[in-house]
C-alpha cells in the first residue's frame, strides 16, 4: 500500500521530528567529519605532500619507468648466470624457511588448540607465544640475524623460518578447532587411544588446510625473500638493490620481470598442487 504525497505531507505535520535526523545524531556526524578531516590536513601538512612535490615526483617517476621497455638482455652468460644464481637462493630461501617454520609450528599448534590442549593456562600461554613472534616483521628479525651470523642466505633462512613459526602455528590451531569431532568419537568408540585420535581423527581433517597455507605462504616467502636480499640475506634481492644504488634501471626492471615470473610460475605449480592433493582428499571423504 503506497502513500499519496497529500497522506506524507499530513503524517509530516503530525510528527515532524519523525521525518528528521535527530540533533545529537546530526552533532556526532559533524564532529567525525571535522575531526577526519583535521587528522588528513595535519598528515599532508606534516609529510609535506603538496601538489608540486607530487608533480615532480611523477615527472622523476616517468623517467624511471622510462627504462622498463625494451626490457634489458644481459650479453653474456657470466652475466646472466649470476641473476639466475640469484633467483635460486632466493627460491631456496624461501622455500628452506617455510619447511623449518612448518616443521616447529605443527607439534606447537596442537599446544595451541582448545579441543586438544584443555589447561587453559597452557594453551593461553602458548597462544600469546606466538603473537610475540607475529609481533616482528621478517625484515628486522632477519637485520638480527645478520648481526648475529653474517650476510648470506642463512640470515633469511632463519628470519623467514622465526616469522613462519607464529604464523602457522596460529593457523595450524585454528584448523585444528574447526575439525569435525565425529571421527575422533569412532576412533575412540572402536578403542583407539587419545593419539590415535589425533591421528587418525583429526590430521587427516586438516591435511588439506595445512598444504594450501604451506603453499600460499611459500609464495609470499619468495616475495619476502626478495627484500630480506636487499639488506644482505642473499638472493636476488641483493643483486636488484646493487643495480638500483647504481642507478642500472634497465637492469633492475629486467630483474623485476624476472621476479614476477617466478612467483607467477610458483602460483600455477601451486594450483596444480592444491587441485591434485586435495582433490583426492576431497575423494577420500
């Protein structure tokens, strides 16, 4: 039943304050409005963006990416050989540091997992563990261990697999108390001890979640590996801010292409991965 404008006008002039937004309401909105826009005045004005810093910021940017076409072609083999030695530390960094962090945090999760560690003390301890290794990013962990064992591909191996250590630890508990608890009961209804329930009752369940979150981080790592190189934790990384400080743009462009190439082809194995193994999890059940 739709109201003629004469019966709006009517139920207008019967209760006005009905048809209006409340004062105080009104106030609120104004004040967050005001407030935002003084927090965004006073970010520009003290990061000093101004129309004519950002203009020639964008000419300077033109002539750098000026050099990404045509790509640069190294000459010669040394040459070439060097970038490629560079992709595969970088590659074998990432992947060395996802395997180690994988390898502490599985037993660690369970520790982590309400439905399988029931002393709350414990699980809340071990769970504020790991926010204390989320709380460093990978960058500085690896600045630590540079200090500690030199420049090289160790200092990213071990900065990439501290990092990871409370990343899958985190999403490794959080699978596990989301499983279905109806295998663990036939499991222990036909006389199967407490681990034979994990085992047999929950690993299962969380195999498939585990591999996409190995496979998905293992990407990032390639990405994170890259930047852990610039500050002397090997790989390609090293290389590319070696022809930036140098201003080699053409190099560097041709090594970022490189980089994306990389990570794209790992994305497509991984898929592939995911889509054969789990798949035939997805089978079994």
């Amino acid at each position: 039943m739709s109201l003629t404008p004469a019966q709006i006008e009517a139920a207008r002039a019967r209760a006005p304050q009905a048809f209006e937004t409340p004062l105080s309401l009104r106030m609120r909105r104004i004040a967050l409005w005001t407030g935002f826009a003084l927090l965004t005045g006073y970010c520009l004005w003290a990061f000093d963006v101004s129309p004519l810093r950002i203009w020639t910021g964008l000419g300077r940017l033109g002539d750098v990416l000026g050099f990404m076409f045509p790509p640069y072609v190294w000459k010669s083999w040394a040459e070439f050989s060097e970038i490629l030695k560079g992709l595969g530390e970088t590659l074998s960094i990432a992947f060395l540091g996802t395997v180690l962090g994988a390898i502490v945090a599985f037993p660690l999760s369970f520790l982590g997992a309400k439905n399988i560690n029931r002393l709350n003390v414990l699980r809340l301890g071990v769970r504020r563990g790991y926010d204390v290794i989320r709380a460093f990013e990978t960058l500085i962990i690896a600045l630590i261990f540079i200090r500690a064992f030199g420049l090289g591909p160790l200092a990213g191996i071990l900065a990439i697999a501290i990092s990871e250590v409370g990343t899958f630890a985190k999403l490794f508990s959080e699978a596990i108390e989301n499983t279905s608890t109806r295998p663990t009961d036939g499991v222990r209804a036909s006389g199967g001890t407490r681990l034979q329930q994990i085992r047999f009752g929950i690993v299962p369940q969380v195999n498939p979640v585990i591999l996409s979150i190995l496979l998905y981080n293992f990407e990032s790592n390639v990405r994170s590996g890259t930047i852990l190189g610039i500050v002397g934790a090997g790989g390609i990384g090293f290389l590319l801010s070696d022809r930036i400080a140098a201003y080699k743009w053409d190099e560097a462009w041709s090594i970022i292409f490189l980089i994306i190439a990389l990570v794209y082809v790992i994305d497509y194995f991984s898929a592939l991965i995911r889509a054969r193994i789990i798949g035939n999890w997805e089978g079994v059940k």
